[in-house]
C-alpha cells in the first residue's frame, strides 16, 4: 500500500468519525437545526432582495430579514399553539363535567341510522349505549390522564423549549449572513460531477420551497376556512377542529374531508337538513377546491413525485421523526428519487453479447 493511499484511507475514517460524532452531539437539538436551514432556505431570497434593493451590511440585512421571518412565521405559530392548548383543556373539562355529553351524540347519530346499520352495530358489539358511555368515559379519563402528563412533561420541558428556539434563532442568523458561502463549501466538498451537484441542490431547494411554502399554505387556507363554516354554524372547539383540518390537508387523498364530511353528515342524519346541507357545499365547493386551485399554483410540479409517493413519505417521516417529518420525509424521498435516477443515467451500460 503506497503512502498516499494510506493517508486517504486515514482522512475517510477521520472525516467519518467526526462526522459521526458532530451529529451525535447536535441530535437533542436537531429540531432547531433543521427549522434554522428550513427557514433559512425559504427567506434566503427576501434576504437577497433586501441586499440588492438597500446595500445594507450583510449582518443588518440578515437582522432584518430574521425580524420578519419571526413576526409571520414563528410567532403566529407560537400564538396559535399556546392557544389549541387552552381549548383542547377546555374541551375536555366541558366532556368530564358532561356539558359536552359524547355518548348522546352518538346514541341519537345510531337512532337516526337505517335499522340495517343499527343491527350492524349491534353485531359489532358498539351498539349498546350504556356500554358505549362507559367506554367514552373511560376513554376520556383516559385521555384526560395522558393530557395532564403531557401538560406536566411541556412544563417541564419549558427550559429546553427555549434554549432550542433561541439557537434557532442563532442559527438562522448565520445561515442568512453566510448561506451562500456554506452551500459553496458542502458543494466543494461533494465527490460528484457539478452538474449532479447542482442537479441534487436544485431539487432540495425545490422541495423544501414547495412542501413548506406551498403545502403550507394551501394547509392554513382549509384549516380557516373549515374554521370558518363550524362557527357559522355554531360547532364547539372551532380552533381545535380547524388545526386538526389544517394538518390532515397536508396528507394526499385525505385531506381535510375526513373532519368536516362525518360532521355534515351527522347534521343531515340527526335531522338539522339545512346544517348538514351548508357544511357540505362548503366543504366541496370551497374547501375542496382550495387545494386544487391554489396547490398547483403555490406547489406547481417541483416536487415532480406523484401522489401515492408523497402521501407515504408524509406518513412515514410523521412517525419517525414526529412533526418535523411533514417536512424531512418528503425531502427523503425526493432525493432518493433523483439519487436513483444520477445512478441509472449515469451507470455503465451492460454489453449483451
């Protein structure tokens, strides 16, 4: 073995073993690392524009440009959580004292049903109402012991809640001020032909911008409009409703229809016709459309994934890696598209004889 080898094969096992150990050290706060690139590659172009428009120092431009980032982006997500917590409490103070009675609900929903449906819930064992009280009240202690652990865990957690949305503020200023700069360097430092390169960054880029930006949005539009139409319509807990709307919208072929399509159809099954009637034009004609109005229009094909691909990234990287995987699974399965595909076009052909 020449010397030079051996001093390339000893840079390898150095450059993994420290690469090793620096995500190693990063992974308890890797939430606001990867928010901080998150943003950071989304505001990147406000803070290039910024720039040319008013040749401010680069660190005054950044500040700026962080300040705005926080004010429509961080805080109102910040608001809107602080306050999904006090309804989600409200709510289910409202079910224990039986203000909130579950169990009627669906004892007059079962009433209403056709007789063919009453006996098939019966077979099914969640026809009898008594029982079917006992276990919506054993469900929500249930869920009122896991929510007061939650709440004594978020209190805990306060301090490191903090720290990590301050470095990732911290982080994000840098990756504003230096971004290009860094980019150049992971570049630089990638052992791939520059067009690949450039191929590959394109696509992150792309993909990040349209599943935060586009999907994103495209998310809040039908969450406040699903919002909007409960409290027309006098539903309890609008803001929880309009969250959990928003955040099914993210997912592919299922959307927010899976909320606001049971309700209209309880309305129209328990007799309140004009209700029932209202929620599902709305729900069809406006909320439906949304998503196929604006989503080509903020997400266009950047993704260039088709649905089914989109959908089980989505599902997977939310079980991995929590909320943040709305985000990271698709990124995932972009780039292991494009990878494959470098890999096919650029692979030596098989001469058959």
């Amino acid at each position: 073995m020449s010397k030079e080898t051996l001093q390339d094969k000893s840079l390898m096992v150095l450059l993994t073993l420290v690469s090793v150990a620096f995500v190693w050290i990063l992974l308890p706060f890797y939430g606001a690392v990867f928010w901080a690139v998150i943003l950071g590659i989304l505001f990147a172009p406000l803070q290039h524009r910024l720039q040319l428009k008013f040749g401010w120092e680069r660190n005054l431009t950044s500040l700026c440009t962080l300040s705005i980032c926080l004010v429509i982006a961080i805080l109102p997500v910040i608001t809107i959580s602080t306050l999904l917590v006090q309804e989600g409490a409200a709510l289910y103070k409202r079910i224990e004292s039986g203000e909130l009675d579950i169990a009627g609900y669906v004892a007059q929903f079962k009433h209403s049903l056709p007789a063919y449906f009453q006996n098939l819930l019966d077979r099914f064992g969640i026809g009898e109402l008594n029982g079917l009280r006992e276990k919506i009240v054993k469900s929500a202690m249930t869920g009122g012991q896991v929510l007061a652990s939650r709440a004594f865990s978020f209190g805990q957690g306060t301090f490191e809640f903090i720290v990590s949305f301050f470095i990732m503020l911290y982080m994000l200023f840098f990756f504003l001020r230096d971004g290009s700069e860094l980019a150049r360097k992971v570049r630089a430092a990638v052992p791939l032909e520059d067009q690949q390169k450039r191929r590959l960054q394109l696509k992150f880029n792309r993909v990040v911008r349209a599943t935060v930006k586009g999907n994103l949005l495209v998310a809040v539009t039908q969450g406040a409009l699903g919002g909007l139409i409960f409290w027309v319509l006098d539903i309890p807990s609008v803001l929880l409703w309009a969250v959990l709307m928003a955040f099914l919208s993210l997912l592919p072929a299922v959307g927010a229809g899976i909320v606001w399509a049971p309700v209209a159809a309880f309305f129209l099954l328990s007799g309140a016709i004009w209700q029932g009637v209202v929620l599902t034009l709305f729900g069809i004609f406006v909320i439906g459309l949304v998503d196929n109005l604006l989503r080509p229009i903020l997400v266009g094909k950047d993704t260039k994934m088709p649905d089914y691909m989109i959908l089980i990234s989505t599902l997977g990287g939310l079980a991995v890696f929590g909320l943040n995987g709305f985000v990271i699974g698709p990124l995932i399965a972009a780039l292991f598209m494009s990878s494959w595909a470098i890999f096919i076009e650029t692979k030596p052909r098989v001469q058959l004889p």
